[in-house]
C-alpha cells in the first residue's frame, strides 16, 4: 500500500526581485517516508526550493502544498553567526515558541541521536565544524518534523560522524529530502533524485539510488545529443536543395516550398537536450616568490575531555611543504589552522612578508555586504586589473551577471568557488585550506585537486573527504589526537 503524499509542487514558478527565473513550472511530489535528494549545480535553487517547502518563500506562480500541516525541520549547512555567542543550551531552546518544562532531557536526547557530547554551558562559536555540524541536525531533530530537510550534512563531519549519520537516516521513519555533494553519502540512502536544471528551471524527479540516476541522466543526454545530430544532418540537406529548387521554375519551385515546409517543422522536432552541470575550469594557484622559512610551529593547543591542552611541536613549512592535519571532530584542526593565520598564540609563527591564502570553512573571510566585484579587487595586487579578475571569476563560474550581488546573497557553493578564486588571485606564498570542499560540487574536484597539487607554495589542509584527500600529495600528517 502505497504511503500518501506529503509534500507537493505543483507548476511552481519563482524569481526573485524580477531578475531571471529560479524555477519554471517545478513539479514533483514526495510520499510520506522517502528518502531523495535534491540534486542540481551551484547556485541553481536548491536552498531557495527549502525556503519555499518552509514557507519562508513563496511562488510568483503554482502551488507548494504541505498535506496535513506535516511539519518542517531543517538543518542548516552552517550556523548563523548572530547564533555564535549562544550556549549549546540557549541555542536549542531558540526552536521553540514555548519552552517545554523537559528541554534538557529533549537536548540529550537529539545530542544522543547525532552522537555528541557537550557540556550545555559551551558556546556555539567555540565548537568544531563537526561539532556544529552535529548541532545543526540536532536543532533539527529536537523540532520531531514530519519532513527533515538537510542542506550539505556530511560538511565537517569526520568519518564516525557520517557513519552515524547514514545509520540515523536508515532507520529515520519519517521524510527526508537531502542537498549534499558527497556522492558515495548519498548513495547508501537516497531512493530517488528531484534534479533541478539550471537551463530549464524546471524539475525531474528519478527513481532509483544515486549512481542509477546519474547514469540514467548521462544516457539521457547521449541518447538526445544524438537524435539531434542526426535531424540538424537532414535539416542541412534539405536546406541545400531548397535553395537549389527554388531558383528553378514551375513544378520545382513548388517542390522547393513542399521541402521547406518540411525542413521547418524538423526544426521544431529537435529535442531540448538537457545540458550537463558547467564544471570549473582547469586552473593554477601562482605562489609567492619567496625562500626559506615560510611559517613555523612549536606548539599547539588540541582539546581533550572539552578542555585546551598544550603540546611541544617541531615543524618548519618551506615552498612545496604539505602538511595535512588529522584528527577527530573536536580536537581543534580548524582552531590550530584559524590560530596560526590570526597569529594569536606563541608557538605559531608566520614569516613577514608571507602573503597567506586562508580558505575558511564557515567562509569567514569573505565580507558578506561587499559585492562580489569588491571582494575579488580587494585581494589583487593590481587592482586596477580588471580584465584578469573577470577572467579567473568567470573560470570559477562566478559570471559578469554575479559582479554586483552582495556576497551574502550567493549560494555557500557560490561562495565556495569565489573563495577559491580569490586565492588565485591572491598568488599566496602559504595556502591554509579548512574543509576547502565543503559544498563544492563533486564535478569541480579534479580541477581542485590538480591545482593544489601544482601549488608551488607552502600547503596546510585540513579535509574529511578521504577520496579527495588521497589524491593530494602530502609530506606528512599531523595527528592531533596522538600528540
């Protein structure tokens, strides 16, 4: 017996502030239970398509029906940072209009089911991105939704966590929909695929788990690139005798017109062939023309049992040093890369001089209410370069029509690829990178890859994507946990 829908679009269309179309008649529906993802390249309306299921958005056009007023919980793929100074505690009681008299017991229940431990007094801002990855789907959680919406879950989380998480989601009985990027993640749940194409703006849903649907979509195209091929040959034949007979006379004109008619209606024959995802293009990182020490590190802070504790280190980073640090969630990777750039503590040094390329997991760096053409300019050293600044934007996909969005207005896969072309414009002579595929599409990785190979600089990476991280050339990896 078939379960009913609980969640329907129906011809939904959405733009915003009259600029170009997000979604055009989007149509789809999902059944109490399923497990989908949502599927689509950057900047495409995944996020805006969890708005609208919110209600925090709704249609220009069609109809968004929730049955039954199912509810709806989301996590996020980051915490927002007026959320920062909050107690783990204060920060789950913010889900509630009216706080129940057994919040506490409710808060170590979800902690439980994310498997997290935390002393309720921490501050949100202080904790790990797996920590907070963790938070997030426990703010979720605490609600009990009827539909649990999860925007890039397995972002920070090391590979317990996602372990976890997938044995959650298996056993979850209730809806989920997923955006994520980690393909071997979805594919141990997902049942079936909403794609939301970016050419069309309309949406198609497929049946099957994750790798199914991508290969069908690939056959698709194929099969449609094909037809087309063979149509746009016979239109050019035809087209070729219409031209010879119609400078004929009597009955070959006629043919000419007959032929030409035909010609016109194989043209309207000619399938709309669903254009694959843009991927990035093949890019380098320039690094600084600089010799001898570029940063040196002799002591660090790693968090155990939830309190700080210094350990006596020995590392010196030269050009084409390539260190990758390793660790539980927790443990302070992020901490030691965010201390190191901010130069905050002894034992931390960067060398002056040392032009230094910070890709921040939760994007700190990026100045949300500048726009995007701001914030490229404002790491150039020339910045009067413009025409190279657009250039290396429109390779990261970040497109003149972009330029004058604010930062904050972009997609997190948006702010991603704009990050990264920063750092190329930046030529730094020490490349930090935290969790650098975080929202990224899978599509970009080798590219990436490639270029932080190339690099001729000094590297420090933190990343718990293994079949990223395996391709990356390091000399060593630092284990926080074993120091």
């Amino acid at each position: 017996m078939s379960k009913e829908v609980v969640l329907r679009f129906n011809e939904v269309d959405f733009e915003y502030h009259h600029k170009k179309p997000v979604l055009h008649q989007a149509s789809f529906s999902i059944r109490q239970g399923a497990k989908l993802t949502l599927m689509g390249q950057n900047g495409a309306g995944k996020s805006t398509i969890f708005n609208l299921i919110k209600g925090e958005l709704k249609p220009n056009k069609g109809v968004v029906s929730v049955t039954n007023n199912a509810s709806v919980g989301t996590a996020n793929q980051t915490v927002a940072r007026k959320d920062f100074p909050l107690t783990v505690e204060d920060y789950f009681v913010r889900a509630f209009n009216e706080v129940p008299g057994n919040i506490k017991s409710r808060i170590r229940k979800v902690m439980d089911a994310v498997n997290l431990e935390l002393p309720f007094e921490r501050i949100i801002g202080d904790l790990s991105g797996g920590q907070q990855a963790r938070i997030l789907l426990a703010y979720a959680l605490i609600q009990d939704p009827d539909i649990l919406l999860l925007d890039e879950p397995t972002n920070n989380l090391d590979l317990a966590g996602i372990d976890h998480l997938i044995g959650f989601l298996l056993s979850y009985p209730k809806t989920v929909l997923v955006i994520s990027h980690d393909a071997d993640f979805l594919n141990l749940f997902t049942e079936g695929v909403i794609y939301l194409n970016n050419f069309t703006h309309e949406t198609e849903m497929y049946v099957g788990d994750y790798y199914s649907v991508v290969e069908e979509i690939t056959k698709r195209v194929e099969r449609e690139e094909k037809l087309n091929a063979q149509l746009e040959k016979s239109i050019r034949d035809r087209k070729a005798k219409v031209n010879f007979f119609a400078n004929k006379g009597g009955k070959m004109r006629q043919l000419a017109k007959k032929l030409k008619e035909e010609t016109e209606e194989m043209e309207e024959n000619k399938v709309e062939v669903r254009k694959e995802d843009k991927i990035i293009r093949s890019f380098t990182i320039p690094a600084q023309a600089i010799y001898g020490d570029i940063a040196k590190l002799t002591r660090v802070k790693v968090i155990k049992n939830h309190e700080p504790v210094f350990k006596k280190i020995d590392r010196v980073l030269k050009r084409r040093s390539r260190i990758l640090i390793i660790g539980p969630n927790g443990i302070g990777k992020s901490t030691l890369l965010r201390t190191l750039v901010g130069q905050k503590e002894d034992g931390l040094k960067i060398m002056p001089e040392v032009i230094v390329g910070y890709y921040s997991q939760d994007f700190a760096t990026l100045d949300f209410k500048q726009t995007v053409f701001d914030c490229l300019k404002s790491v150039m050293i020339d910045p009067s370069d413009e025409q190279t600044m657009r250039a290396v934007a429109a390779g990261f996909l970040i497109t003149g029509d972009l330029m004058d969005h604010t930062v904050g207005a972009l997609s997190e896969g948006q702010k991603g690829l704009l990050s990264f072309a920063r750092l190329v414009l930046m030529k730094p002579g020490l490349l930090i990178l935290d969790e650098p595929t975080n929202h990224i599409n899978f599509r970009h990785l080798p590219a990436m890859i490639e270029a932080i190979n190339d690099y001729d600089g000094a590297l420090m990476m933190v990343s718990h994507m293994p079949e990223f991280v395996e391709k990356i050339k390091f000399d060593e990896e630092l284990d926080l946990s074993k120091l």
